[in-house]
C-alpha cells in the first residue's frame, strides 16, 4: 500500500458513513488503510461505526499531534486526505492514481473533486489530457478551485511535501481542519497569494518553483455537500440538516443516495443540499 488515507470528521457520523459506502461501492481502496480522526460531542457516539467499517478510528485529542502521529507513523508514498461530507458518485482505482504518481514526478498532487465537467473558474489549458487524466500548472487567474492547490477535500500529496508543510504548521493555530488546509498559503510556495503575503513569500521562496502541478480525471469522482457547518468559523450559512438529527437518520437506517448520483451533471465541487437524498439501505430512495 503506497497510500496513507486520512478522514477528518466532526459529528457528522451520517454523512461520514455515506462516504465510507460510497467509497466502499466505487474504489477499491482497502478500509483498514484509511485513519479517521474524528471530534464529536457526547450524544453523537461513532460507535456504530466502528463495528461496521475496518478503519482506523481515532478521537481527536490534540489536532495537529493526532496528524503528525498519523502521517509520521507511515511510511507510504502518498498521503490522501478527505473529509465527511464527501460523497463519491464514479468509480476508480487507487492502483491508478498511485501508478500515475509513481511515473510522473512533476505532477505534486491528484485531486478528485475536478474534472472536466467542472466549469466554475476559468479552466486551466491541460498540458496533457491522456489515458482518461489530465495534468495542468496552478497559475493566479484560474480561480477558487483550478487554482486552489492544498485542500483537504479529495486530494493526494507526496509524503515529503506533506511533512515539510506539518513542521510548518503551529499547533496553537492549526487545531482544526480549516486553518490547517488555510496556513499553507501563508508558508509554502504557491501561486494563491496577494497582498504583503505574496511580496514575503516570493522572497522566501525566491529559487523555488511556485506554479504546482495537479493531475486529475476526466470526469471528477466526487463532491462537497456542504448541507450544514460543523467547523468553529463565523459563517452565517443556514443548515438543510444538523448534525444530531442527521445522527439519529443513521441509526435509524439511512443514507445518502450515492448511487443516484453517477450520472448528474455537475459543474461544480460544492453543489451544496441540490442533490442531497437520504435513502433507507435496503430500500427505494424517500
């Protein structure tokens, strides 16, 4: 195994079982290699999956440890990071990706929120388009998501890069996963910068390239409900669901209708609720 898999949650047991499933459905990646760290408040209980899925499941106690202890303690090439409200709704092969990886050293990551059916952002010009992957450069005009190079949502990063980014990060400030994909702008090298952060930088890393190469399907693999807020951020988005009514949906026998999904048309990574549909396992979707 030459992946590292790292899931983040955070009482969102019901739509963390959704991706499993899914994931379960449309890949073939071993579930005793992916590490949840998850946090969850007292009447939230992950159990139940625990006794159904052969993960790793580790309650956060300290964020920023609980990743180093994951990522250190693991000597594979690759570290692929999600979080619970992804849902996959197309097939393919982690054998894939890692192969792509392993012949293909210019390329820093491969995300699998994008595609070409994704038309938000102006869409980069592929330098390869391939064997169903294309490969472009980051550059300053593409946008939030072409542009948008470190993130936690779907992506993989070399074991190297991603250890080089973890002694960067401050364990005071990088207590959840929002800051902890957000830093990287203000300490890596990056062409997703303004400001007196982009003069420091482009000093800094005078001598080192700043355009990162991205690889990615044909068509993207999955996608951000993005239905209810979970992380400790002044946002004012309304929820479709909170997270303890969709906790008891789960225990009472639900989950998100992956499987209707494959054939949506999507142009975007973060559809939001538009194509939320909760079904019982083992009947007609409701």
């Amino acid at each position: 195994m030459k992946t590292n898999i790292i899931v983040f949650s955070k009482n969102r047991t019901f739509q963390l079982k959704s991706l499993l499933l899914s994931l379960r459905h449309y890949s073939d990646v071993p579930e005793e290699n992916i590490i949840v760290i998850y946090k969850t408040d007292p009447e939230i209980s992950y159990e139940p999956l625990r006794e159904q899925f052969a993960c790793s499941f580790i309650e956060q106690c300290d964020f920023l440890k609980d990743v180093q202890i994951a990522v250190y303690g693991n000597d594979s090439d690759y570290v692929w990071f999600m979080v619970d409200d992804l849902i996959y709704r197309d097939s393919f092969s982690l054998g894939t990706i890692e192969k792509f990886l392993d012949e293909h050293k210019d390329v820093d990551s491969f995300c699998l929120r994008l595609g070409k059916n994704i038309k938000k952002g102006r869409q980069p010009q592929f330098l390869s388009e391939k064997d169903g992957i294309c490969i472009w450069n980051t550059a300053e005009d593409q946008g939030k998501y072409w542009n948008y190079f470190w993130e936690l949502c779907s992506s993989f990063y070399r074991r190297e890069l991603v250890i080089e980014y973890l002694q960067k990060c401050r364990p005071e400030r990088e207590t959840f996963p929002n800051p902890f994909e957000f830093h990287y702008y203000a300490c890596m090298p990056t062409t997703r910068i303004s400001g007196m952060v982009k003069i420091i930088n482009n000093i800094r890393f005078m001598f080192r390239k700043k355009s990162a190469r991205v690889a990615c399907f044909d068509k993207s693999k999955c996608f951000i409900h993005g239905i209810n807020l979970v992380a400790e951020l002044d946002d004012k988005r309304e929820e479709t669901y909170n997270v303890k009514e969709l906790h008891q949906k789960m225990l009472d026998g639900y989950i998100i209708d992956f499987k209707s999904m494959n054939d949506v048309e999507l142009d975007t990574p973060s559809p939001g609720h538009e194509y939320f549909k909760m079904i019982k396992e083992t009947t007609k979707e409701i």
